[in-house]
C-alpha cells in the first residue's frame, strides 16, 4: 500500500489486493469520511471495526466475540431510551408491516437485529481462522435457484444479482462464489482503514470485488460489460437512497423514493436478466431467498420489480435488513409513518 497526503486532512492510499478486479483501487480520505459527531455511526464504525480486524489478526475468536457481545450488549440496553433511532426505526417499520399484514413486536425486530450483527461478526471470525469450509454450510442456497442461475447464465452470458443491504449480504458471497462464478460490486468505505479490513475479508472469502467509490466511471463501465460477457454473476446492493435528478422513483412504504439506474442500465443494454435476492439471517445462519429474473429494456421496469422484491421481504423480515439504522432511510421510515397517521390507519 502507498499512501500520502493530500491536505491538512486528506490523504489517499493505492490499495493492491488480489480480491480487486481491477488489481488495485486508490482511497482518498478527508476529516469527514471519519464521521462528523464523535457518537456518529460513521466514526463508531471507523473506530471498532479496524479494532475488532487488530483484535481477530492478534488474538483467539473468544476475546474477539467478547468484544463484540459487549458493544451488541450496551446496544440492548439502549433499547430503554424511547428515541433512540434504532428502536424509533423498528417501531415505525413494525407499523408500516402491519397495514400489509405482516405482524411483528418492535423490541423482538430489534434485538434481532443485534443478534444477526453479532452472527455476521462470528462467521468472519470463524472465516479467518478456519478458512472457507468452516462457515459455507451456515449460508442455506435453494438448489433450484442455483439450477436457474446456471441456466439463465448459459443463456445469456452474465447476470445481475440485485441485493439490499442485508446484514450478511457480502458474507454470503463466499457461499454464492461456491455456487456459481461471481463478482461483487461494492461501493467501498471511505476511510482506508476499513477499505483495507473489507479487502482481506474478501481475500479471505475468495470473492472479487469492484470497488466503485470515487472511480472512474468510463474504466468501470467497461470493466462491468467485461464480466457480463464472462459468464459471471455481477451482485450489487441497490437500495441506496438517490436524491439525484437522473433517478429513477418508484415507490417504497408508500412513498416515493429515488434509486440510481445505473445497473438496470447494464443489463437492458446487454439484454440480460436482473435477480433479486435477500440475505435472511437468524444470528449466524443465512437463508438466501430469490426472486423472479426479469429481462426488459425498459430501466424503470427492472427497478421497480427488484425494489417490490425488497420490500416485500423487508417488511416480512426486518432484522435481516442492515439500513434499519441508516439515516436516510430512518428519514424514509418516518415520513411512511407519519401517512399511516394522518390517514388513520395507526
């Protein structure tokens, strides 16, 4: 790795691994990308996740999963303050599920939710002492979907795997690499710290990885028509809230939301299908659960059908879904609420 500054409070780093599809990524990292409040999500994560990577790398799994039961245990506890975001997130979800007939307590989504976090962490560590063959029967692959997907890629040459942010999508691609040939595409962190830590976990998993984030957007777009004409299956995480012009809005708990285009965009163009797919976890085993392909050229159409997929397993399966505690979408979940009240139906 080469890393040199930039500014007062930016450096960058040239990161190489052999888990990179294009065999190394540049991170840049300002001041910012380490969170703004020193109780913000962003900078607990920038902090206990490369402490967690020293821990795991320096010492036995116990101390490692010791570290993480006491952060999962002090989060239990906030469970006891009524505003917490977590705990409102569940709630308005919880009401949200219950118009479309799906019944769920909001502390049980919520301590689940924390089981599943502590799961994810005990599979990777048991990844990196054990290697592959330790965790890969604790993700649960339906044969007749692997059956299709080896059949639409024979048909067409490359599938896109569209995904949520479920809390153990990227651990599950080890599980579905075993499967079928794959590559992730990942928007990676924007601190080097946690870059590096999520490229030795995918070395670890033998999955490649293209990193999107600040790169070039012609060089990825090749890269991205190469594999779909590889007889690979290129998995991306879709449910990122995009407030841009050129996005596409559909509709999501009611309200309107904007998703970026961009991979119904490859595949119209390539003529090739779209899957979705959910990570549903209970602590540390994951059940993948898949959804209908599609092949159209119209791109709202393919976005629209994997964002109902989300949905739908969202609301049936809520602890499963890592963007429970992500702001923008705590900011969808409460707008959604607040229309259930307004129109009576809470």
């Amino acid at each position: 790795m080469e890393a040199h500054d930039l500014h007062p409070s930016t450096r960058s780093a040239t990161l190489r691994s052999p888990a990179l599809y294009l065999g190394e990524l540049e991170v840049v990292e300002s001041e910012r990308s380490r969170g703004r409040g020193w109780l913000s999500g962003t900078r607990l994560k920038s902090l206990a996740i490369p402490m967690l990577h020293w821990t795991l790398r320096h010492a036995p799994v116990p101390l490692a999963m010791a570290q993480v039961r006491l952060m999962v245990g002090l989060m239990r506890l906030l469970y006891r303050r009524p505003h917490t975001p977590l705990r409102l997130a569940c709630e308005r979800l919880c009401r949200i599920a219950a118009q479309r007939g799906c019944a769920h307590d909001p502390k049980q989504v919520y301590h689940q939710y924390l089981t599943n976090f502590a799961g994810v962490a005990e599979n990777y560590f048991r990844l990196y002492r054990r290697g592959i063959e330790a965790v890969v029967n604790r993700v649960e692959l339906p044969a007749t979907a692997v059956e299709m997907m080896h059949a639409l890629l024979r048909e067409h040459g490359g599938v896109v795997l569209a995904v949520p942010h479920n809390i153990a999508s990227a651990f599950s691609g080890l599980a579905l690499n075993h499967a079928f040939p794959l590559l992730v595409v990942a928007k990676n962190s924007s601190t080097i710290a946690r870059t590096r830590v999520a490229l030795d976990m995918f070395e670890r998993m033998q999955v490649q990885v293209l990193m999107v984030r600040g790169g070039n957007a012609f060089e990825l777009s090749r890269a991205l028509f190469r594999v779909l004409r590889s007889g690979r299956v290129a998995a991306a995480t879709l449910d990122n809230v995009d407030s841009v012009g050129a996005a596409c809005s559909t509709t999501l708990f009611g309200q309107p939301v904007g998703f970026a285009r961009w991979a119904a965009k490859v595949a119209a163009r390539r003529g090739i299908p779209v899957v979705p797919a959910y990570f549903s976890s209970r602590g540390a085993r994951i059940r993948v659960l898949f959804g209908e392909p599609i092949v159209a050229s119209a791109v709202d159409s393919v976005v629209q059908h994997y964002i109902a997929f989300f949905e739908q397993h969202i609301l049936a399966d809520p602890a499963s879904w890592a963007y429970l505690g992500d702001k923008r979408w705590q900011r969808v979940l409460r707008e959604a609420d607040a229309t259930l009240y307004v129109h009576g139906a809470r």
